[in-house]
C-alpha cells in the first residue's frame, strides 16, 4: 500500500488569502507611489507660492499702514524706526 499525501484545504485558503491581501497593498502602495505622492507634491509647491505672496502681502500691509500714521503724524518713535528700516 503506497503512502498517499496532500495538501490541507486550509493550508491552501490561507496562502490564497495572504496573496490577495498582498496584492492589495501592493496595488495600493502603487497607486499612492504613482498618483497620490505626486498630487501631494504639486501642492506643497503651490502652497509655498502663497506662502512666499502672503508674506509679501503682510510686509505691503505693515509698510502701508507706517506710511499712513506717518502722513498723519501719530507714527511712534519705534515704528519710525521700523519704517526706515523696512525702506
């Protein structure tokens, strides 16, 4: 009589199940490596842009409002001080 073996079904739907679940986060590790990282880039580059235009914006608001308390004449004697050097 010959010695007959085989594989467990158990064995096999755990194997199938450590594939699928491989494959998922592989495809999903390649979607965020191919579309999500690079969508995250551009906007981190766009946001330093307004970043960067924000800042200007503020230092125009600040020059601004020294010039006008200047004109006015109740500009402080820090705040001049602040004025010429911003010019």
């Amino acid at each position: 009589m010959a010695i007959q073996t085989s594989i467990k079904r158990s064995f096999i739907l755990w194997n199938v199940l450590y594939i699928v679940l491989c494959g998922g986060l592989g495809a999903w590790g390649a979607y965020d490596y191919w579309v999500t990282i690079p969508a995250q880039e551009e906007a981190v580059a766009t946001y330093e842009e307004l970043n960067v235009r924000r800042a200007e914006l503020e230092m125009r608001g600040v020059l601004w409002t020294l010039l006008a308390k200047k004109t006015d004449g109740t500009i402080t004697e820090t705040e001049s001080e602040t004025l010429e050097e911003m010019r």
